[in-house]
C-alpha cells in the first residue's frame, strides 16, 4: 500500500506520519535549568523586586532573558519574573519595545495566553511579573 510523502517523513528519513522525540528531553518545566547564566550576567535568585515578589529559582534560559521562579508576598501566590538579558538591556529602543510588548500582553485575556501581571525596572533591567 502506497502512502502518501508528509513533511517529517522526507525531513527526518523516518517513514510518514513518524515524528522524532527531538526536545522530548527537556520537558514543560525548566527546560534549561542545568545552563549557567551568560558570562557577566547577574542572577535575581533570593531578590525582592518592588518590595512584593521574592525572586527563586531558575525556570529556564531564552533568547530574550531569563525567568525565574517567584512568590507574590502580597498575595500570598507563585508567579513567574521574567527579566530582560544584559546584552539588550543597555539599548534603550529595546528595552521600550520589551515594555510595550508587555503592557499589549497585560491586556489580554484569553486561557492559552499567559496573564502578566505586574512590570518594571530594577538594576536598569526590565522585568515581567506573569
């Protein structure tokens, strides 16, 4: 029985319909728990930001930043900071694109969108509260 080409089956040499496990390692929850922050790069671990959320751990690494694992102390909640990286920190267009982006995000509302809750600025470094 002849089937028909899909995409990951020419990709990945595997026949069609099979997919790889690629990423299936990392899992939903820190997924680059185990990678050192960048050369320079300063940790928020055990800060208080605006004097309401306790900074944690590590969640994981991206392209833009780091987030960190949180409480609320006000509200007695977990949340998550997310803190913009050193290197984009110092330029000033993005760090108001970061902001603007975060506050367009504030004021959405849907289940598959995560809710941000709170935003600002500590060290020079914006940071999001979801």
């Amino acid at each position: 029985m002849a089937t028909s080409p899909s995409q990951d089956g020419p990709r990945n040499g595997l026949p069609s319909g099979q997919r790889t496990n690629r990423g299936a390692g990392r899992g939903r929850r820190g997924a680059r728990l185990m990678e050192p922050l960048s050369a320079g790069e300063p940790s928020f671990s055990h800060k208080r930001l605006k004097g309401r959320y306790e900074v944690g751990v590590v969640l994981g690494h991206g392209s833009l930043g780091t987030t960190y694992r949180a409480q609320d102390r006000l509200l007695e909640r977990p949340v998550a900071v997310k803190v913009l990286a050193d290197r984009y920190a110092d330029d000033a267009a993005f760090r108001e694109r970061f902001m603007a982006a975060t506050a367009a995000a504030g004021r959405l509302i849907h289940p598959h969108i995560v809710t941000v809750l709170d935003a600002g600025i500590v060290d020079g470094r914006p940071f999001v509260v979801m």
